[in-house]
C-alpha cells in the first residue's frame, strides 16, 4: 500500500516525520540523527553525496558541493558542477530522494506520498518548484503546508483547547510570523507575514564578519580571498553561535595552517553581548513582522494563549527575551523547533489520507495576487490574508481598436505599480471578439488551492474563446517574445493612428514616429531584447501623443 510521510525541506537541514498510533514521529536518518544536512556534493569521481557525508567533505570540495538551495527555489538559475547544470528542483530532489530512502528502510514499507512544509511567504513558482521536487524524487506531493501552519498544527494537536497562537518561525534562510484561532478541532490562520531572506544564514554571516575582520588583522591579510578558509571558518562560527545559545562565550579557532609561507594560529572570542549587538538588527526586522501579523490577525497581545517556537534560531536567547518583552505571553511550546515542522507535516499527511481524522485546516493567502492592466497598474484579485482555497471573477476590456488577442500577466505582491510586483506568469487569450476598444469583454478567474498554488482562467464573454493555465515564472526567453509581440502591436497601432492624424502631424512629429518606428523593427529583426525594451517605452509614449491628437477617450479596467 505504501506510506505517507510530512517532509521539511529546510535550508540547513531536512526532518521527515510519520504518525504511528496517533502519534507523529521523527524518521531517522541512515546515520540515527533526526537532521539530515540539505547538503548535495559531486565527487571527482562521479559519486553523488546527500546529507552528512555531504556537508563533511564541504570544506576539501567546496565547488563541487551545493548548499542552502532553497534560497534559490523558484528562480530561473542554473547550478553548473563538472559541466552538467542542475535546476534548484533537481538538487532538492536529491535531498528528497535519499529521505525517501531512510523513511522506506526505518519504516519497512514503500514511501510514495508525503506532504512537504515551506515557508508561508513561498512565492507561487517556489510553491511549485517544490511540487516539482518532489516529483523527481519519486514521491507524489499530495500538498504544499506552510511551515508556520504546520509548527501550529503539531502544538495544537499535543495540547488541545480555544487558543490564540503565535508561531515565530526562524528557520536556516526564511523567517515567517503566523497567527492562529483555534477552537476544538478547528485550526484557522488568521494572519502571516515574513520575509524569504532573513534567518540562521544572516545571524551566522553577521558573526562571520566580525570574526573575519579580527582573523584579518591577526594574519595581515585578506582572509575572505582564500576559498577553503571560507568554507571552513564557515562551519566554526556556525558553531560558535550555537554555543552562544547556552554559554556566555564561545571561541573560534583555525590551529596550524600555513598562508604566504609561515604558520598561523588563529583564534578569538566572542561573548554573548557582542553577538547581540551583531543580531540586533535581524532580531528587530523579525519582531516587527511578528508584531505585524499580530496586528493584521485583530489579535490583543495581551490575550495571546500561547507562543509557538519554530526553526533552530529560534533558540537565540535574544529572540526568547524580545518575544516575551513585546509579547508578554506566559506559555511558551515546548516541542523542539528543528522538529516541529515536520511534526505537523506529519500530521497534516494523515488528515488527507484518513477520514475518520476530525481536525480541521484553514490557510491563507500570503501575497495578494492579481493582474497588469493599462498604464502598468496593478489590480488585486485576490487580497493577501484571504482564506484558502479561494476564487474571485474580474471582468477586463481591450486597449485598442479591433484586438483579437489580450495577453494576461498575472502577479504577486502589495504594490499599485504592476512593474514593482512579482511576476508570476503570462498567457494569450486569441479569438476575442474584434470591436472598438473598450467593447469586448473578457472575465478572469482567479483561484487559489489549498497548496496556496494561483490557477487563472480567462474567457471572452461574447466568442466564449477561453484560456485556462498554472501561471508559470517568467524566463528571459518568455520575455523576448512577449516585448517582440507587444513592440510589434504598438508598430501596427502607430501606423493606424498616423494615417488617421496624418494632416495635424507637425514635420518634427512625423521625423520623430519614422525614427522610433525604424530603431524598434531594427531591434525585431536582431531579437535585441535590450533595444525591444527600451522602443517599448518610446512607443508607447508615440501612441499616447497620437491619441490626443485623434482625440480617443479612455477605458476603463483596461487588459493588455
């Protein structure tokens, strides 16, 4: 039959869990540790290395080993080792597949399914380079949890009762601040805020300067020029801030090396007070999210029931003693944060394939989603903090006379200006009925699923031509043909109106139109993406002066 298994798939480190008698548990690794490095190296010989036997030879192999790809989840970029160039999803896909591999040979059964957490402020095409992961790793993702959410739901499911929550979550590279309701079996977010950048990387990078800059001067050299000194320096301080969780001091020292011909010895120390200074910053960006989310969420701090601590930095001692100044709460859970996660992924995995599971889940939407419309403005289709799933309806018209195509650009983000948002994707909606502009009308569909993944569908109302997608991230290559076909809609729209305004274009008008339209098919013709974007612009602006000149009104909720 095969098992199900809650996966998080972390920065640092990756946690699979399963529930056995009502219980979730941690799976331990090959090497009976509950933390398996998301560390993948590539051996001069050909071998492929996951986890610890990953992470231990990082410092002899520093090119050739990867780490902390979930930074780079959901981006057009290619990791290149040996040659051979690997996507951020077929690098975690390694890591997946050998968790699959301790979770089959602990469990004694066949894994195919398992539920995988990531941070809630995951964009949709790091929502989907997960699924994607997963996919290559064998295991079918029957959803996509948001790590706040699930740290909430294993707490809530331990301890039971009417509760507001609040999950800090701090992870190895994101951080998230989730507010929860719960009432019986009832598990509902009310509010989330994060930040993808901010997390244990950026405490440890705060340190590793600090201790660069002494080791720097000790040595009377550049210390950040050598390469393996880096890597290993790296790994030092790490542990040095752990230390620091525990002790009021902690050293890092790098013994018995030799640089520009004569033997080093390099050591410092650092105390607690000087690391706090060095976080403080970090610290206070992640209060404020929190205190945001609490904020958003309607919740009176001083009625919070309990805090949820999620994600090994959470551990800093300075993040405990700010939460409870800002906070005040009383109940701090007391499940470990480089587990919890997992725990309720666990959890989660179970909800879906029992049904006799009473607990029930709502989400939100952590980024308000939406499309480009005329004049590069941003409508809002569907608000951030929205509950998930959700769908809405907007109805769009053209920009131009007699357009039997609009192109829909949907995004992500909270900003008026499309051009400040994320993209998300584009897609062509051919076969519109051809009229004046602002006449036809075109109805977009909005939805968003339980994984927090955005479906759009558009359809002209009078043809019935439809177009139904999974926005997919935009690369270099969908720009080029995007800006190819809109520079050349602008070339046909200039030609129309400048025959109609052909007696009141003055000399210099007329010279100006001639040069921008003979620079943009130019550009065209060579494929100059550069040159493309910028007669884009100047285009448009033609247009413009061209219509005042013929006198056109304006529409309203104008597309593409």
């Amino acid at each position: 039959m095969g098992r199900i298994i809650g996966i998080d798939l972390g920065t640092t480190n990756t946690v699979a869990a399963f529930v056995d008698g009502g219980e979730p548990r941690i799976i331990p690794n090959d090497r009976g540790s509950h933390l398996t490095p998301s560390v993948v190296a590539f051996t001069v010989s050909g071998d492929i290395l996951v986890g610890e036997s990953a992470r231990n030879q990082a410092v002899v192999n520093a090119e050739r080993t990867v780490l902390y790809i979930k930074r780079s989840m959901g981006r057009k970029r290619a990791i290149e080792v040996d040659g051979v160039q690997y996507s951020p999803p077929q690098i975690s896909a390694l890591i997946l597949k050998k968790v699959k591999a301790d979770a089959e040979r602990y469990l004694g059964d066949e894994v195919r399914e398992a539920v995988i957490a990531v941070p809630a402020h995951f964009s949709d095409p790091q929502r989907k380079a997960t699924v994607e992961a997963g996919r290559l790793a064998g295991l079918t993702v029957l959803r996509i949890i948001n790590e706040p959410t699930a740290a909430a739901l294993a707490y809530g499911t331990r301890f039971r009762g009417d509760k507001r929550i609040v999950v800090y979550d701090l992870g190895g590279g994101t951080f998230d601040a989730t507010c929860l309701q719960t009432e019986g079996d009832t598990f509902t977010v009310k509010a989330s805020c994060g930040d993808n950048h901010l997390g244990g990387l950026d405490f440890d990078a705060a340190l590793n300067r600090a201790v660069i800059e002494q080791f720097s001067e000790q040595a009377g050299f550049d210390f950040s020029s050598d390469p393996v000194l880096m890597q290993q320096l790296g790994e030092l301080v790490e542990r040095a801030k752990i230390e620091l969780s525990s002790s009021d001091h902690a050293s890092v020292a790098l013994p018995f090396f030799v640089a520009g011909g004569k033997p080093l010895h390099l050591q410092c120390s650092i105390r607690r007070a000087q690391f706090d200074r060095l976080a403080e910053s970090l610290v206070q960006k992640s209060i404020d999210l929190t205190l945001r989310a609490i904020s958003d969420a309607s919740f009176d701090r001083d009625g919070i029931d309990s805090l949820v601590l999620s994600g090994g930095s959470s551990r800093i001692p300075l993040v405990q003693r700010r939460l409870r100044e800002e906070l005040g709460v009383k109940e701090v859970a007391l499940v470990n944060p480089d587990e919890i996660v997992a725990l309720g992924a666990a959890v989660q995995a179970q909800m879906l394939v029992d049904s006799s599971q009473e607990v029930e889940l709502r989400d939100v939407v952590s980024c308000t989603l939406g499309v480009e419309i005329d004049n590069g403005r941003f409508v809002a289709l569907i608000r951030k903090q929205t509950q998930i799933p959700a769908e809405t309806r907007r109805t769009f018209t053209t920009v131009t006379d007699n357009q039997s195509a609009v192109e829909i650009h949907v995004l992500q983000g909270e900003e008026l200006n499309a051009g400040a948002n994320q993209s998300l994707g584009r897609f062509l909606l051919s076969g519109i009925r051809e009229g004046a502009r602002g006449e036809p009308r075109i109805e977009v569909r909005f939805s968003v699923d339980a994984d927090g993944i955005a479906h759009v569908a558009a359809r002209d109302k009078d043809t019935g031509a439809s177009q139904q997608i999974t926005v997919h991230p935009v690369s270099d290559e969908d720009d080029q043909q995007r800006l190819h076909s809109r520079v050349s809609v602008f070339l046909e729209r200039i030609e129309q109106l400048s025959r109609r305004a052909d007696a009141d274009i003055d000399d210099r008008f007329r010279k100006e139109i001639e040069d921008l339209t003979a620079h943009a098919r130019r550009a065209l013709e060579r494929g100059d993406l550069k040159t493309m974007r910028e007669s884009y612009v100047a285009l448009e602006t033609i247009i413009d002066e061209l219509q005042l000149i013929v006198a056109e009104p304006e529409a309203d909720d104008a597309g593409a």
